[in-house]
C-alpha cells in the first residue's frame, strides 16, 4: 500500500510539474508582472517537490 501511494504522489507531482511547466511557457510578452512571477513561483515550487520526491525514491 505505501508503494501505492508514493505511486500517486509522484504521479501527482509529475503532473503539477508539467502544468507549472506549460503554464510558465505560455507567457507572453503581455503577462503581467506579478502573473510572470507566480508563474515562476509555481514552476520553482512544483520542480522542488518533484526533486524532493525524487531523491526520496532513489534513497528507498
């Protein structure tokens, strides 16, 4: 069962990643500042999560 959900939490965080990614890439020249800026907080934050899980597997 724990695998299940470390399965699903990855999964989830795999997810966010390419949003956040997709979402920063879709900025324009038009994007306000503070759009521009949590863009770039979510993609940071989302990358984060993913490497933290990550290294997590690879340790187990």
């Amino acid at each position: 069962m724990n695998e299940e959900k470390d399965a699903r939490l990855l999964s989830r965080a795999a997810a966010e990643l390419e949003s956040a990614r997709a979402e920063f890439a879709s900025l324009d020249g038009s994007a306000s500042a503070s759009r521009a800026e949590r863009a770039a907080y979510r993609l940071q934050a989302a990358q984060e999560a993913w490497d933290a899980l990550h290294a997590t597997e690879l340790a187990a």
